[in-house]
C-alpha cells in the first residue's frame, strides 16, 4: 500500500490529515495534492545523512521535476540547491528569492539568453554541456567582465536501467563530454584557457528512477578514471563532485527504492576509497534529486464521469483529467496506484482502467485497477504524482491547467491557482 494512504472516520483517504474529498470539493478537480511535511522529510534525508558523515554537500532539487515559487520557497527552507534548465525555471527561482549562489544551471543547448540572464544574476554555477557554450559564455563573461564556475557534464559509459547497468564506451547520449574518447579531457582543456571560468570539478547523471546503487558506484570509479590522469598531467583536483539525481522512488509494488540515505552512503563509501587511493582532498558531493524529493509527495484527485464496460474485455472508467496533468503512463508506460478517495474501506470488488478525458486513446492512466464499484462524481486518488505530473502538463484539447495545493499542519494553501478559460486564450490574437 502507498505511504500517503490513510484514512479517516468516514473512510476517506486524507492527506497530510486533511479529508481529500473535501479538498475536492473546495478546489475542484483535477488537484494536485502535496503533503509539504513529505517534501521536506525527503529533503532532510539527503542533507542529514551528509552531515552525519561530515561530508560537505550541496543537494540541489532538479526544479523541473515540479517548478513553482511556492515549491521553490519549500526548497529553500530545507537549504537545498537548485537546479534549473531554462530561463523560465531561472526566472521561477529568482521570483521565490531563492539564494542565486545555490543555482546552477543545466541544459545541452543553452543559449545566448539563457547564458546571459545566469551570468548577470550570477548564479553559483553552469554545468558545461557541449564545446558550443563554452564559446559563448566565454564571449558572455568578457562582456560582463565577470567570472564563472563551472562543472564539466562528463558521460560516463554507463547506462542504468533500473534494474541494471551496462558500462559501455561511448554513452549515446545528446548530454555532456564523452570520457571515453577524449572529448571530456578536450573540453577541460579548452577551459583551462580561459581564465575567466573557473572548473570546479565534475558532473554526471546516469539515469533516472534508480534502486541501486551500483550504477553511481561505477560512474564514480569512472569519474576517478579520469580525475587520476588530470591529476597527473594538469595537477588539476576536482573541489566538487556531481552525480546528479535519479534516485528513485516507490510508484506500485514493482518498485522497491532503497531508503534515500543508503544511496548517500554509498557515495560517500566509494568516493573516500577513490580519494584515499589518489591522495586527494576529499571533494564536495553534489546530489541532484527530483523525483525522489517530491515525487511520492502528492496525489492527484481527479472525479469519476463516465463508464464504458466492454463484456470480456475490460471496463473503462473515465475521470476528468488524464494525460494533460500526467502524460507519464503515455510516454513512459509509467505505472500508477489509485484508490477511491470516498470510498478507501470498501472492498475492491471490480478491474477497471482508469481513461484521461483527451481525445487520444493512449490517454490513460492506469491499466486494470482493483477498484469497488464506483458510480460518477466519485473521487479517484492516484498516488505518487508530484514529480513531472504537473510540470509537464499541457494544454492538450485546451483544457486549463489543474490547480495546486499543499497541506501543513492540518491547514491546506492553493499555491497555484487552477486555469481559466482565459488563460487558455491569453496569447490568442484575432485574425478577423
Ligand atoms: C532529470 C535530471 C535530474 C533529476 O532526475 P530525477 O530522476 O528526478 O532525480 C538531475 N540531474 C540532471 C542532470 C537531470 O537531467
């Protein structure tokens, strides 16, 4: 059963101790629903288990998992980093005062724009993806007359799926410098020329929604590879590691996350072995969670409509929302748990799949479900969607965008308002 599950008297699931039908009710639906103590539980588990080991660390929340002031406010607070990959996620952060030092800015086209609002916010860092923007944030920084840091993207050769690794040569991959073939020592070398960017260490991410933790085990042996050869020909030490994110998180009993501090540990474990062995000073961590901050954090309510059972088949039940709040189970085949929000105590009694209201038949969310008999305006809670529901959400069949909300200390707080019809039409122009 999902954690957020839990009931009350009436046997209807709350969340963060308040009644989800009533937050159904009072905000419409579809909803998404955070549990803020969830998020920042989450957030604690990465910073405290680096503090328990003495280890410097900077876990910087991927923002593009779900991106708005208020999230970011609560990102914050839990003195976590920050990262961004577009001017819109920049420009989010910079509207949430988030602290621009602990900003660092991804992306594997960034642009002029793009490089040009970092530089003259002066954020703490860009990632270096391609041998292009080093060109043109080398040409930026003159104009600004001002420096950078930066880490170096490196692929490492791994390529993790889920449940295992394949190390590979050259990673095909459209992120950062091949290690492999010399890309990533070219790049390092071209930026050792330029005095005003300042290459703090290295950074990778070899995947997403991860269970363990072999994967960041041998990209960190493949970073220290490298790091041993530039520490001979360039006497050049990394005062950063990046491993980026991917940690990841329970959706069905299909997925069995290890706890957020084993993965923290691990790293810690077979970095200070690399580092013992090469005599260097021992590095800061950098972590990039997603997922795994905020996404078993939320549910989203959604009300039944209409049925269609088709005898021998199976039974369709319709809700109003689907791949425009969560085009995951479409583009990923992710898979989902739900529960009748009203109705959490009665026996399931029926295998239905769950419809998004989209006209496009992969508009689903979940395939054959156990559910109770459900009749129209029930509410159905599908479970695990904080992380990349809301931001990748779309305007797809002009519906408005659904609305968000968190609870905290039993006080629920709209935090982005649902759509209007207005909104749908605002950059509209008539051609009349
Ligand atoms: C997407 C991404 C993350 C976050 O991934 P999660 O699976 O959500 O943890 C972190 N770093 C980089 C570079 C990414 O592209």
């Amino acid at each position: 059963m999902h954690e957020l599950m839990n009931t009350n008297d009436q046997g209807h699931l709350t969340i963060g101790g308040l009644d989800t039908t009533y937050l159904a009710k009072k905000y419409g639906t579809p909803l998404f629903v955070y549990d803020v103590n969830k998020i920042r539980e989450n957030a604690r588990a990465f910073v405290d288990t680096f503090e328990h080991y003495g280890v410097k660390a900077q876990v910087a929340y991927a923002s593009k998992a779900f991106s708005s002031i208020a999230m970011l406010q609560v990102a914050k607070q839990e003195k976590l980093s920050l990262d961004v990959v577009s001017q819109g996620e920049l420009y989010t952060a910079l509207q949430a005062d988030f602290p621009v030092e602990k900003i660092h800015l991804h992306g594997n086209n960034k642009n002029v724009a793009e490089l040009e609002m970092a530089v003259k916010y002066n954020i703490g860092c860009v990632v270096i993806d391609n041998f292009h923007e080093i060109e043109l944030l080398k040409d930026i920084l003159a104009n600004y007359q001002t420096e950078m840091d930066v880490l170096l993207r490196v692929t490492p050769g791994i390529e993790a799926h889920t449940h295992d690794y394949i190390l590979t040569g050259n990673e095909d991959s459209k992120f950062g410098f091949d290690l492999a073939n010399g890309q990533a020592e070219e790049a390092f070398q071209r930026l050792q020329e330029i005095d005003t960017i300042h290459v703090k260490g290295l950074h990778c991410h070899i995947g997403s929604q991860i269970f363990e933790t072999d994967g960041f085990i041998m990209a960190v042996r493949r970073l220290f590879d490298a790091l041993a050869g530039w520490k001979k020909t360039y006497h050049y030490v990394p005062q950063v590691l990046n491993l980026g994110g991917g940690f990841g998180i329970r959706y069905t009993d299909e997925d069995q996350p290890l706890a957020l501090d084993g993965y923290v540990e691990a790293l810690v474990t077979e970095i200070k072995l690399q580092v013992d062995q090469l005599e260097m000073d021992f590095p800061e961590i950098w972590i990039e969670p997603g997922r795994a901050i905020v996404g078993n954090t939320a549910v989203t309510l959604y009300t039944i409509g209409s049925k269609k059972a088709i005898p021998g088949v199976r039974d369709y039940i319709a809700v109003d929302g689907g791949m425009t709040d969560n085009i995951r189970p479409a583009l990923y085949q992710a898979k989902y748990e739900a529960v009748v929000a009203n109705k959490v105590n009665m026996p399931p009694s029926t295998t239905a799949s769950i419809a998004g209201k989209c006209c496009e038949s992969g508009d689903m969310l979940i395939w054959d479900v156990p559910l109770p008999s459900v009749e129209p305006g029930d509410i159905l809670a599908v479970f695990s969607t904080g992380a990349y529901g809301y931001s990748m959400s779309s305007h797809y069949n002009r519906f408005p965008k659904a609305a968000v909300v968190f609870v905290e200390d039993m006080q629920d707080k709209i935090v982005i308002q649902r759509e209007t019809y207005q909104d749908v039409v605002k950059n509209d122009l008539s051609y009349e």
